[in-house]
C-alpha cells in the first residue's frame, strides 16, 4: 500500500484521458494539482465525489488547482463518466495500473463480507513544485472540496 508521505516528491506519471489525450504530472507545473483516486466510475460514491469536484470546478481554479481523476476504467468508460456528468477535467484511465500503484493506492479491500483487491479511495495534494502537501485517506464523496479547500 502508499508509501508516500507528505513532503515526498510526487511519482511522475503519464497517461491516457478519456478523450484520448496523453497527461503527465509535467504538465501542469505551476499549478496545484487534486489528484484523487477512485473505484469505478458511474457508480454511486465515485459519482458523488467526481461531481462535488466539479460543482466546485471555479473555486479551484481561482485558487491555482487542476483536478485530475485516476481509476482503473477504460478510456471509453471515462469518457461515457464525464460526458454523462458534464466533467471538465481529465479522467486518466489507469488500466494497466501503473499511476495506481506508483502511488500505493491499489490493495485488499473487504466489501458486503467479501475480500479482493481494488483502488482505495484517495487523494493527493501536490504543490506547484511538484511535492506532496497533504494525503486525503478517508474521502467524504459529498464533502470532498471541502476537505481538500480547508
């Protein structure tokens, strides 16, 4: 599980939004960046804090942040995500997990008695030089700016 602590350079990362577009942690230098992890897109809790986010979207933006979603859906997945629920930033399809597990977010889970692996919900705040600020483990998808806007 996540070996990143606060004040850890955050792990590079590249790759593929739902609109096709190649993404890089590089890319936005400068700027703080939300990246949070979530399970499966369209479902109920993952929906919650996607569109909290961006009902929100502006506070971030006059405070320096870019939103980035990571989950381990397919382009086509994502893609259907924002469009359905009007998302303005980009969703990173993680397939093959590798941004996933360079942050630590992928283990076991126990869900309705069952155990399996899967993403743990969670957010990194990483500052404008690329350092992490701060690690959200325990997401209120409802409440989810509020958290990350203290």
């Amino acid at each position: 599980m996540n070996t990143i602590k606060i004040g850890d350079k955050a792990p590079d990362f590249s790759g593929v939004d739902q609109n096709g577009s190649i993404i890089t942690l590089n890319d936005f230098k400068g700027k703080k960046i939300v990246l949070f992890f979530y399970p499966k897109a369209s479902t109920p809790g993952c929906t919650a804090e996607a569109c909290d986010l961006q009902n929100n979207i502006d506070r971030f933006i006059a405070q320096n942040y870019q939103l980035i979603g990571v989950s381990a859906d397919s382009q086509k997945r994502q893609l259907n995500f924002a469009t359905k629920n009007k998302l303005q930033y980009p969703l990173l399809a993680d397939e093959d997990k590798q941004i996933i597990n360079a942050y630590g977010v992928w283990g076991p889970k126990k869900f309705m008695g069952k155990e399996f692996d899967g993403i743990h919900r969670t957010t990194f705040i990483i500052d404008e030089k690329g350092i992490v600020e701060d690690i959200i483990y325990k997401v209120k998808t409802k409440e989810h700016t509020q958290q990350i806007l203290k």
